[in-house]
C-alpha cells in the first residue's frame, strides 16, 4: 500500500511533538533565584552549599548570598532587601517586637553553626611564639589606656616576651555592622566593665551614638584605631603589621595562619580557640522554647568550664514565618534543609565551625518544618542509593522522576568540581611532605649536606610549583567552560 507523503509528514510531526513533550518535563524555562545578605563568618559556607546545589540541580538555579556584616544583613531583612539573613548575632528585643508584631512579620532564629571570635595578634616570633592577656588587659588595649607591648601589666602575664622598649600597639578593628566587634566589646563589657569584679571601668567604650551602651557592632573606637573592611580585612592587616592586635572569627584566622592570643576562660584557665571545646558554650544556656521568639538574652559568652572558649556564639539564619516568594522560598527551604542536613554539618569542621549539639539541631530541624513554604512544589534530594534519605522514590515535579525538575541528585556534578577535590588533596599532601622536611632542620646546615634532602627540597618545591601553576589553568578552564554553558543556554532570563 502507497503512503501519501502528507500522511508521513503526520507521523514526524506526531512523533516530534510526543518527544517534545516528554523532555518538557525534565526542562524548565525559568531561571529560580536566591539571595542572602549578613555575616561575613560563614560565607565560605554558604557559597560552597550554593555552589553544591547548582551543580546537583537540573533546573537553571542562582543562588547568592553577600557577606556584609551581621547588622546590615539584619537590616537587609527588616528593609525586605534579600530573602533570607544570616547573623552571629540576635536581633535586639525592641527591632524583633517591631518586625514580628508591629509589622505583622513574624519570623525565625534558626542556630546553625557555633563559632568563635578569636584575638589574634602579629608579635614576631623573635620576641615569643606565645602571647597571654587576660580581659583586664585587652580592655585597656583597645581602650588605648596600654598603648605600648612592654606595659608592665603585658610583662606581668608574659615574663619571657622579649618585647624592645616602648613597642607600640598598633589596634586594629572592624567597621561599621561587624558581630565580631559586637561579641568582642560584649566580652570586655562583660569581664572589665563598670560591674567586672576584677578591674571595673577598664572598659568604658562604647556603642556610637549611645553612651549607656557599652558594646555593640559599631563601637567609639579612639581616633589611632586602624578601621578594616570585613574578616579579609583583619587578617591582610595583620599579616602586613607587624606587633598589631585585632579580633576576627576564629576559623578565618586558622585559615590564614595567625597567631591567637590566650585567654583566660571563667575556670581561669589559658585556652586559643584552637584548643578549647567549643560545642561546650552551645550546651550552657537553655534555648526559646519557640524559635519565633526573641533571641537577645541568649549568650554564649564567658561559659564555665576549663576546656571552654571565652568568646562563643551560634550563627542564625533569619527567616520569615510566611514566605511569599514563590518559587525562591522553596529554593530558601531546600538551602536551609542542606545547611542542617548530615553532609551540611559534616562540611563545618573545614571552615573552623563546630556543628550543632543534637538536642539544638533536632530543635532547629522543627523550626525550619514550622515555617508556610507556600503552595509551590518543594524540592527533593536524591542520594547516592537513587531514593531520598527516608529510602523513598523521588516523585520530581510533575511526576517527572529523578531526572526531573526541582530535584537536587547526588549523582549530578561537575568536571572542575572534582579535579579542585584532586587538587586538594595533592596539595594537603604535599603540605604534610614539606612540613616533614622543615622538621629536619634542627641542623640545618649538616641536613642540607645529605643531597637525597637536597633532592627531596627541590622535588617538593618543583612540584608545589607546577600543581599552583595547574590549578590556574584549570579554573581558568571551569570559568571559561560555565560562561559558555550560560552564553548557550537556550533557558530564558525569567526571574522567579
């Protein structure tokens, strides 16, 4: 039998448009979008969760979040100005009445991390690898009251510093809108202010613009305070200043390896943050029994203990009870649910935060469930097994399945993703190779004798050398790789 070629052309054009249809439910023409704003501490965090889940994600995501400060992230929330906030600090009980009841906006404090503010300093190694001071003499230092390291209350805590005469500190502090500034000035409000049993008004700084404030994220600083930019800030000046003192949190100063100050704890004990238990201040104040409620009596500082941290604070993501962006607060849920996951908090440790005690992130996880998601589907993480964490099918928008929309799948990544993992760990090795060899340089000219060190020095120098130089060409290779799958994406720019 002869078929006509119209009724051929029916058949392509049937077949076309059933195939066209069953891709359009594994393809989306939106682009969802997510942007946070806050504390600079935890940004590192944040961008690699958000950068995990756009490589998970089938859909066409982007997700932000600008480290600003806590305060103004604070701000940025009460002004509507970013979807979510994230703070090392709580909102102060008249601003949280305000937002929560006078502008009918209730919203959520959800502890996700604990951390420290640690007091690093950058006394050359000639004069002591170790620097003590108590809160009494960090007060009158960033009071400026002890303006030179050979002050006699230093010398006192620190009989073996070899420091010259008349040494200056050079102080160092953060600008406007810092939690570290805020959880420092508590601190030395707390342990040297008006009521300190041990040297009362050694601290008398205080909040700019309110005299009967003594601490808070914009302090009064004397006039020879050197003001820096955010946590970078802190540690570039320090690294490039010489016998200067400054505060910044903990994790970032470890990264950059800075030299902390010991401080005595409430148990009179000298601990770092390094060396402290820090989980411990988490389990030492009893929590909202809602989420929803205020937050500013709740303190970490100065715990009891003698492996505690003096100077301990959870970090919060502030997010509102009802969400009405659509499509951007299933985005936020699915973030927030990955931050509080297993694999988020297994992921803290690297950036030098501890994890949630389990009776805090079980209560965290039921705040996070408390919240009016909106009537828009949510998202589902597939896991290595092909079902979701509870061992369930992943159902996928629309019943599209896992290969899906709206479905965050452990098996989806990218190239770069896992040569910067190879990277890595070429290089934690060969850091633990050359750590080795700087540890036979007791005798270091008799070592440097032997030529199979020469030969090991110059193989691991060679190869440091040419792994740095690979590094460069393969992120240069994964940024060139993304502009062009962005430039030939065949997605629209429709927000949503």
């Amino acid at each position: 039998m002869k078929i006509s070629a119209a009724l051929i052309a029916l058949f392509v054009a049937l077949a076309a448009t059933g195939a066209s249809a069953q891709l359009a439910s594994i393809e989306s023409p939106n682009v969802f979008e997510l942007h946070g704003s806050g504390t600079t501490n935890p940004q590192r965090f944040f961008w690699k969760v958000m950068d995990i889940l756009e490589e998970r994600a089938a859909n066409p995501i982007k997700l932000t979040y600008r480290g600003v400060g806590s305060s103004t992230g604070q701000s940025d929330f009460q002004a509507d100005q970013n979807h979510f906030g994230s703070g090392d600090i709580p909102f102060k009980s008249d601003v949280h009445n305000t937002i929560s009841t006078t502008n009918g906006k209730p919203f959520f404090h959800i502890p996700f991390q604990l951390g420290a503010i640690g007091i690093f300093h950058s006394v050359p190694d000639s004069a002591g690898k170790k620097v003590e001071l108590d809160a009494c003499t960090l007060a009158k230092i960033f009071s400026r009251t002890i303006k030179y390291w050979d002050h006699e209350d230093i010398k006192k805590l620190n009989p073996t510093l070899n420091i010259p005469a008349n040494q200056a500190i050079k102080v160092a502090t953060r600008t406007k809108g810092s939690s570290s500034t805020s959880l420092t000035s508590q601190y030395l409000n707390l342990k040297a202010g008006a009521n300190s049993a041990e040297c009362p008004g050694a601290w008398s700084l205080h909040k700019t613009g309110d005299a009967n404030t003594k601490y808070g994220s914009d302090i009064n600083w004397p006039a020879d305070v050197e003001k820096v930019e955010g946590s970078s800030g802190m540690s570039n000046y320090l690294a490039k200043n010489e016998w200067a003192i400054g505060y910044v949190d903990a994790g970032h100063g470890w990264e950059k390896n800075l030299k902390e100050v010991e401080l005595k704890n409430k148990n009179g004990k000298w601990v770092t943050s390094k060396t402290a238990e820090i989980e411990k201040a988490g389990t030492s104040v009893t929590l909202p029994t809602n989420f929803k409620n205020s937050w500013h009596e709740i303190s970490l500082m100065d715990a009891p203990g003698d492996t505690t941290f003096p100077i301990c604070t959870f970090s919060y993501l502030y997010i509102h009870e009802t969400q009405l962006n659509g499509e951007s607060a299933r985005l936020l849920e699915a973030f927030a649910t990955f931050v509080l996951s297993d694999e988020g908090q297994g992921m803290l440790a690297e950036f030098g935060f501890v994890k949630l005690a389990a009776d805090t992130l079980a209560k965290s996880r039921v705040a996070l469930a408390s919240v009016n998601w909106g009537t828009s589907t949510a998202w589902e993480f597939e896991t290595a097994t092909g079902k979701n964490k509870d061992g369930n099918a992943i159902t996928g928008a629309a019943g599209s399945g896992p290969n899906g929309l709206k479905v965050f799948s452990v098996k989806r990544g990218a190239w770069g993703d896992y040569e910067r993992g190879v990277i890595k760990s070429d290089l934690e090795k060969l850091a633990a190779r050359v750590a080795t060899l700087e540890g036979h340089h007791e005798e270091p000219v008799k070592w440097y004798e032997d030529p199979q060190n020469q030969i090991d020095s110059a193989l691991a120098l060679g190869s440091l050398a040419f792994i740095l130089g690979f590094i460069g060409t393969v992120l240069g290779g994964v940024a060139l790789t993304r502009i062009k799958r962005a430039s030939g994406s065949k997605y629209s720019n429709n927000i949503v």
